[in-house]
C-alpha cells in the first residue's frame, strides 16, 4: 500500500482537532469519542501505507505501553477490579493509535506541523465564541470566572495554547517579517484562549515556553530579539486590554489572582496521595483510589504520578516514566549520533518543549486513560520524532545566515 501524504495530514490535524476539544466526549459519550478516533485510525492507515518502521524509538515505546498494560491487569487480579484491568485494556488501544500517527506525522514537513497548530488553536477559539455569543447552552462560566464549553471546560481549554502556541512562536521567529501578521495573530488568538480559561498552569508554562523562547533567540540575535520583545509586549498589552471589556465579561487579571491565592486543596490532595500510595505500596488499589475528600465529594488525586503510583503501583509508575522519558533519550541520542542542533532550532525547541509540557501539566492533573488526555502526549512524541529527524537543505539554517551577514 503505497502512502498518501494528504490523507496523513488530515489524520494528524483530526488528532488534533479531538484532543483540542477533548469534552466532546461528555456531549456524544465515550463509546462514539472513542469512535470518531477509530475514523483517525482509518485515515492514518490509509495515509501512511499501514507500515510502521519497527526502529528502536518504537520499541522502546511498544516496551512501556506493554508494561503500563500488565501494571494495571496485575493490580485489577490482585484487588478482584475488573474496571482496572478493562482501563488497562485501553492502552492497547492508544497504543495502536500511537502508532498510526506516529507513522503519519513522519511523512509530514515543518510547516504542516504549524498549519495543523494554527487549525487547532483558530477551531478552539470558533467555538469558543459560538458558545459564548450565539450557543449560550453550550457556554461554562465558573464561579470565579473562568471560562470554557462544553466542547473544552475551564482547565482544559488552555492546553491548546500550551501544546500548540510554541509551533506558531516558531514559525514568527524563522519566517520573515512580512510573513509574520498572520502567525502573530494566532500567537494573540492562543493567549486570549489561556486568559479566557484563566488556567494557573496554563499561566505558568506560557512564561516558560515565552521566557525560554526569549533567552534561546537573544543568544543567536540580541539586538532584534529586544525589538521583537517590545513588539511583543505591546501586543500582549493590547490582548490584556481586550479583555477586560464586556466582550468577554471576565477580568484579564482573573489568572494572576488565582495564581497568588495559591491551592490548599491540591496541597490536600498532595498528602492524601503520599498515604494512598503507603497504604497500597506496592502494586496500588485500583485505579480511581486515589482521591481526597472535597466538600464531602470524593476527587481523585491532581498528580498523575501520585495517582499512578497508588492505583497501580510501582510496575505502572516505572512504565510511565519510561514512556515519558524515552523521547528525549531518542533526541539527545540523535545530537550524538551528528544531528545539526542548530538547523531548525526553533522547531525542534519547540517539539521538545511539548513533550516537557505533558510532563509538567501531570503534576497538576488526575490519572487518565482517554484518547482526551494521551492524545497530546501522542502528538507532541510525534512531532518530535519527526523534527528532529528532520533534514532539507532548503530549511534555513539561522546559525550558518548570521555567520554569513545574510
């Protein structure tokens, strides 16, 4: 079967289109979610010939869904939990679609990867405001404020500003300026995104990724990293401005103030981890026994490592780190084995932060096994396998321009 990169586009930019409104789920219910990425799976067959090149960053990840499987069929035999063994059952099934876009994403170039950001972040704002403005049914306000759908609740809707926005930052710092207008706007479009849902970690990783942007670029153009910093900052004024009026009825601040007041449930949640994890050490209880008491409800622990490492013990913690980790072994293994750093920097700066997005946002979140959640993880370890394998002559190569004076 021969590859068709059309239809591998379409099934990576549908990947992304899922998992940037992941809540839809909620709407149509899990089984047809669940469904609507079998149509990815077919799409990326299709697209990518139904090979998968069997090298050793492939291996490696099929080793740690394996063990993240047995981890969780081992601790639903030994607590008598059929739901923990069926949730493990799941990873066989992101494991394939793993695999699928995978091996779409390797036949994509750089800029289908900022086409298929800038598509997710503009379909995240659309309906967003469709939901604000015209289906007002559809609209989330929560009492402090926050904002989202019901396609992408408040805490979710932000990961498309978290996960996409480096890949437009990008493309402004390789294209030209008269190029720029058009990826600015949907760097300004993301950030409205990230006030509008007035995510804390959301807040967070933007300084970081925006912060380490900034410092990577200023050791290869200081003099026009400064004037494209006030650029920036008088854009990020006007968007702050914008959102403070009645068009979108929420204070611009509302992510500082929440920020500042800090979170005694999550260091709660915290303590009530560490003691599940002593009391089921060392092959967990179950998945979902993690949790604290929050007036009078039971939530499940906002720290997947804790989470993990309670429900199913020591063999899925090893798993998970392994899966998250492998990556960058691949890509520092690549620099060792001559991978020019410097060509495509930006792009593979930015591949590599969204991998360390998805480890950063689980200190913060619940243990998960939807395609809502792993789809990111499944996208940005894509993405990276691609970039920094990724070798055109006809991609600048910034270091060799300034080199030169071009």
């Amino acid at each position: 079967m021969k590859t068709n990169k059309r239809y591998a586009f379409l099934a990576v930019l549908a990947a992304s289109v899922l998992v940037t409104l992941g809540d839809t789920r909620n709407i149509i219910g899990s089984l047809n979610y669940w469904l609507l990425w079998g149509g990815v799976l077919v799409f990326g067959i299709y697209g990518s010939g139904g090979r998968v090149k069997l090298s050793p960053e492939v291996s490696s990840i099929t080793l740690g869904f394996t063990l993240m499987t047995l981890a969780f069929m081992i601790s639903g035999v030994i607590n008598s939990d059929i739901y923990t063994a069926y949730q493990g059952v799941k990873f066989i099934a992101i494991y394939i679609l793993f695999l699928v876009i995978y091996s779409c994403s390797g036949l994509l170039e750089l800029n289908d990867f900022y086409k298929i950001a800038s598509i997710s972040i503009v379909v995240s704002l659309v309906v967003f405001m469709l939901s604000k403005f015209f289906f007002t049914d559809l609209y989330i306000q929560l009492g402090d404020g926050r904002q989202g759908s019901e396609f992408a609740y408040p805490g979710v809707m932000w990961k498309v500003c978290a996960f996409f926005a480096p890949y437009i930052i990008a493309m402004l710092l390789t294209t030209r300026i008269k190029n720029a207008l058009f990826a600015g706007l949907i760097l300004m479009a993301s950030v409205y995104i990230l006030l509008a849902d007035s995510s804390r970690t959301g807040f967070l990783w933007f300084a970081i990724v925006v912060c380490s942007f900034f410092l990577l670029r200023f050791l290869i153009f200081p003099i026009r990293t400064l004037l494209v910093a006030i650029l920036c900052l008088i854009a990020g004024v006007c968007v702050l401005l914008s959102s403070s009026i009645d068009l979108t009825n929420h204070d611009s601040l509302l992510v500082l103030n929440r920020l500042f007041e800090g979170d005694p449930v999550r260091s709660a949640m915290i303590q009530d981890g560490i003691s599940n994890v002593q009391k089921c050490f060392p092959f967990g209880c179950g998945f979902g026994s993690s949790f604290s008491v929050v007036d009078g409800e039971n939530i499940v622990i906002h720290n997947v490592y804790l989470g993990m490492l309670g429900d199913v013990g020591v063999l899925g913690e090893l798993a998970l780190l392994f899966l998250m980790l492998m990556p960058f072994v691949f890509f520092l293994l690549s620099l060792v084995d001559g991978s020019d750093l410097n060509k495509n920097i930006f792009f593979k700066f930015a591949a590599v932060l969204g991998v360390l997005c998805y480890i950063f946002i689980m200190l913060f979140h619940p243990l998960s096994t939807e395609m809502s959640e792993w789809g990111y993880w499944i996208l940005m370890v894509s993405w990276l396998s691609r970039i920094y394998k990724y070798d055109n002559a006809g991609v600048v190569n910034i270091m060799y321009d300034k080199q030169i004076g071009r």
